[in-house]
C-alpha cells in the first residue's frame, strides 16, 4: 500500500535515518491505517534476545506473593530492570515442576531463587547455556551468586536471647523438608548452624531446643506455634522464627493462648520487613538487605547476558535489630 520495498518498512520502524523523512511518514500512516505494529514475538525470534529476565521462584505464585520479603526482592530487581530497559518475568512451577518452567519463559537469562545447586534445575540452565545467577542457594563456581551472612546474622540473634537468660528455646524453622531429602543446605542450613554456634557457647546444642517446621506464611507460623506451645513439657521462653513471617504468626497464636509477648514468650523473627517496625510488639529480629539482594542479583544477570560476567559471588551483611518483642525469661 504504501508503493516501498520491505526494506524500506523495516528502516522505518527500526532505523528511520536510512529514509527520507517523508517516505518514513508515508509508511508510518499507512501502517496506522491497516492498524499495523510489529511483531513482537517475531522481533525476539529474529533476534535471539526478549529484553527481559526471569526469576525463577521456588513455589506458586500465591504463596509467593503472600511473603512481602519477595516484594522487597522484586524492588531491587525492578530498579536495575528499569534502569536497563528489560521486563521481568516472574516464573513459577509449572505443575509444580520448576525444570517444567524454564523452557517457556520467554527470556534472555533466570534470577533463581531458594534453589538447591545439585537440582535438575541448575543442570537443565548449565545445559542450554542460560545466564542465571543464584539468590539464596549455595554458590555454583559456573554462576554469579549473592547471599547474605546468615550464619552470622542467626548467630548474633540466638547469642542475644542467650544474654536475655533464655535456655529453654525453640527454633520455627522454613520448611517442610522434602521426604527425599532431609537435610538441610543452603541459608536454612547456614542459619542453623548460626544458632548451633551461639548454642554451644553456653554449653547447649541443637538437640537441646524444639525445632518446628512450617512454610512461610503467617497462618502456618501461627499453626505451628499452636502445636508447639500445646507440647507437653516445659514451654519453651523463646521462640526464635527464621523469618519474620512465621514470627507474626508466632505471636498471632501466644496473643490467642493469652500468653504474653514478650512478658512470657520472647520472639524474634529473620528478615526486617517493614512491617516488622510497626507490629505489636515491635518485632526483635536481623535486618538483611533484601532490595539491595535483588538489586545486585539483576545487576550480575544483564552483566552476564551481555558477556561481562566474571562469576561473581557476593555476600551482605545483616545485623541485629533490637525492638520490643523479647526481653528477659520470667
């Protein structure tokens, strides 16, 4: 319709310097007159590459989004997207297989998240020759990895209720642990050590504290308390939540058993999610830098991509942040 080669329609849409303006305005209105744009899927095909990165998440797309800590991820992640001109694609298992998912995300490289590095996962990404890089994992010589000190930061948060004068504790650790697999690796593990470390400096090992599982949302934290406090024995004086999810839900359930926070029950939580300055208590728990985790993370994928990357590894650190929520054993 508009009397040009298809050269001419390309340098129009994609490099209008090569034409003269008026042929440019000819195609461009006969264009807007057959309500024609490009083909986007055809301009990825054509161009090996999507501008977008995907994070490849450890669970659903519901109970990911029920944890603010992905919100605050997706921030720093977002921040670098926006800076660079890609999209972010978040990627859930498809029924429920995360290898399922990576062949149909539509991207130019994979933020992967909570995934352990001898999964298919990682081999099927190592395979295809997709730049990816770990977020709390263990590291992967063949990948950018960032972490946080979380041994360090579970460490100094079980030293300081062990300063309070607490002994009889209790862990509300992320889980349920696959059958197959029941050990613990990756920040899990590196938190647990944290607390066996500071354990050990006043004579007691992991063996002497309950240890609760629960996935992070704040009504199994809630449930998993419930089953805890309603053990027989002793209850435990401090309950010690590897994320301040399951911490709210923690105190949601001692609030319902009308049993005091923290007059009789200490809890601290893992994270510092900005709800944690405004809960009731005032959550005690370790700060970790989460935007600038998904800041850095997308940072080392659009490197990667563009062939800059050196195989990073970075580690933040956390700190504890000392609120309202744990206080001495009565």
């Amino acid at each position: 319709m508009a009397g040009v080669s298809r050269s001419a329609v390309s340098f129009a849409f994609n490099n209008p310097q090569r034409i003269s303006t008026a042929t440019r305005d000819r195609i461009l209105a006969v264009a807007d007159e057959l309500g024609y744009t490009p083909n986007t899927l055809g301009r990825m095909l054509q161009a090996g590459t999507t501008n977008s990165i995907g994070v490849l998440l450890p669970q659903g797309l519901a109970q990911i989004l029920e944890n603010p800590y992905y919100a605050r991820f997706l921030m720093g992640a977002g921040q670098v997207c926006d800076r660079e001109g890609y999209t972010l694609l978040l990627t859930p298992p498809l029924q429920d297989s995360v290898l399922k998912a990576i062949p149909y995300a539509a991207v130019d490289g994979f933020i992967v998240c909570g995934l352990e590095i001898d999964r298919g996962e990682v081999a099927e990404l190592d395979r295809r020759g997709i730049p990816f890089v770990l977020i709390d994992s263990d590291r992967h010589e063949g990948a950018p990895h960032v972490e946080v000190d979380d041994r360090g930061g579970a460490r100094e948060v079980a030293r300081y209720l062990l300063e309070l004068g607490h002994r009889r504790l209790a862990v509300l650790s992320i889980g349920p642990r696959p059958a197959a697999d029941p050990g613990q690796r990756g920040p899990l593990a590196r938190r647990l050590a944290g607390i066996t470390d500071a354990l050990a400096e006043v004579g007691l090992t992991l063996g002497d504290v309950r240890l609760a599982e629960a996935p992070v949302t704040r009504a199994d934290g809630y449930r998993a308390t419930k089953a805890l406090m309603s053990e027989p024995g002793d209850r435990p004086t401090a309950i010690l939540a590897l994320s301040d999810i399951l911490a709210y839900g923690a105190v949601d359930a001692l609030q319902e058993m009308a049993i005091e926070v923290p007059g009789q029950v200490s809890v601290t939580g893992f994270d510092d999610l900005a709800e944690s300055a405004w809960f009731r208590p005032r959550l005690t728990t370790v700060r970790q830098p989460i935007v600038t985790k998904g800041r850095m993370a997308a940072d080392f994928l659009i490197s990667a991509i563009r062939g800059e990357d050196q195989h990073p590894h970075q580690m933040l650190g956390t700190h504890l942040i000392v609120r309202d929520s744990a206080t001495n054993p009565a």
